[in-house]
C-alpha cells in the first residue's frame, strides 16, 4: 500500500442525539485504513445537503446511521485529494484530486447495475448513512466508484457537484430534451435547481427559472437563464411560461428535490 504522512486521528463533525433535538460536536476520530481495493482520502471541502439534515432529523423511511449502522459523521459531498492506496488498486496516484458520491458503492453485479441505473442497485451502500460521511476530514472510498476531479474545477464546486449537479445532469440526460427545447426550473434559484440551469444552458437547452426575488434573478440569468419568473409578482405563473416559450410552452419541468 502507497502511502505519504498520515495522522492517526482527524477531525470529524458527528450528529449527537439523533431526532428532532440533534446537535454536531466536532471530535476527533481514526483515521480509516483503506481496504486492497479502496482510496483514502483527505477531503478538503464537504457539501451541505439537505438530506443530511433529515438522516440526522431520523424523519426519513430509511435505515437509522447511528442505531443500525453506528455512523456518526453524515455527509455526502466530499471533495479533496489521494492520501493512500490500497495494494489491488492501479490507475490512482498519490495526490490525485478525488471526490466522494452519495452512493459510496455498489454491487456492481445486477440488473440496476449492468444497465446504467445503479442508484436502484439493491445493496449499494450510501456515503454517511451506511458508511462514514464527508464531515470528516480522512475517509476511505473505493477506487473504482471514486470520482475523477478534473484541474481548474475549484474543491467547493467540485463537492455540491457529487449530489446536486449529478441529480440534475441525470434527470436532463434522461429526459430526452433536445439543444433548442425550453425547459422550466421551479425553484430554480436554489442550490440544486441552479446547477440545472447551468447544465441545461451547457447542454443547448433554454431554461426558464421560476423563482423570487432580485437575488435569485440575478444568480439565475448570470448561470444561464434565458427568462426569470417572479412568482410573487405574476398573477399567472403558467401563462407567463408559454408566453415566454414561444407562445407554446416548455418541452420539459425539472423540479428540484424538496429535500
């Protein structure tokens, strides 16, 4: 196993008393060896996503962190470099920029997989529910479902991008919207919406972002909005979506996880 100085322990933000009444204390904790076919990585930024929130809340149909799998740092958006290289890995080098999926892996071995869906994959395991999560400075991924970040994509972009921007990018994927077809984003001024208009805006889509205020306008049509719709301020939300696509109307209606 390669590897360059590590310390022996980290810090790690874990969620204390899970529930309605849950805190994050900052603590130190090991630092994980990396499995023959595992990465460790050192993050340097973690995103903030809302699911986080719920799996520490307990308000989710969805095993408990704590009770069922004793994990105690969440996180999902993780973004940072190549400390340690597990003895059956190749094409990973000390130093290589790296990033943490909200599927930490799967089985690779079914239909879900096999076909491009595995997300659906059964016994995928979900990073900072199942294992440790990115508010923890040192954790372990597996080579082969670890994320490649490219030089000239900044840490604080790259993180957000594991779990909001690829939510996005898969629904415009799969939606079968064409360059030229215009496509609403209700709520498109938040986190998860405003990468969408950009992938959009970089796919030769149109977007149309419905939102308020003078904030989010701006923010929308610097990321690539075509038209902003206030909708504080129109009396007809949809009438104003068709006046604005061409007198027809959207192709398509990408509406951001409430979560």
């Amino acid at each position: 196993m390669a590897v360059q100085e590590i310390p022996k322990k980290c810090k790690a933000g874990i969620v204390v008393n899970p529930g309605p009444d849950f805190h994050l204390e900052v603590v130190d904790v090991d630092v994980p060896s990396p499995g023959p076919n595992e990465l460790l990585l050192r993050l340097n930024c973690t995103g903030l996503c809302m699911s986080d929130v719920h799996y520490m809340l307990n308000d989710l149909p969805f095993p408990k962190q704590m009770q069922e799998f004793g994990v105690y740092s969440p996180g999902h958006e993780g973004a940072g470099v190549v400390v340690a290289i597990g003895s059956q890995v190749s094409g990973w080098k000390l130093g290589d920029r790296a990033g943490v999926k909200p599927m930490w892996d799967v089985c690779h071995n079914c239909e879900q997989c096999w076909t491009g869906i595995e997300q659906w994959c059964g016994n995928k395991l979900n990073t900072g529910l199942e294992v440790a999560g990115t508010y923890q400075q040192y954790i372990t991924s597996p080579a082969l479902y670890t994320t490649r970040i490219p030089d000239g994509v900044p840490d604080e972009v790259a993180g957000p991008i594991m779990c909001a921007a690829s939510t996005m990018h898969r629904a415009l994927t799969d939606s079968g919207l064409k360059p030229g077809k215009w496509v609403v984003f209700p709520g498109g001024g938040g986190g998860v919406g405003i990468q969408g208009v950009q992938l959009a805006k970089a796919m030769g889509m149109r977007p149309i972002v419905i939102d308020s205020g003078e904030e989010k306008a701006a923010l929308a049509k610097r990321c690539g909005a075509e038209a902003f719709i206030d909708f504080k301020k129109e009396s007809d939300v949809a009438a104003k979506v068709v006046e604005t696509a061409d007198g027809v109307g959207a192709h398509g209606v990408m509406t951001p996880s409430p979560t």
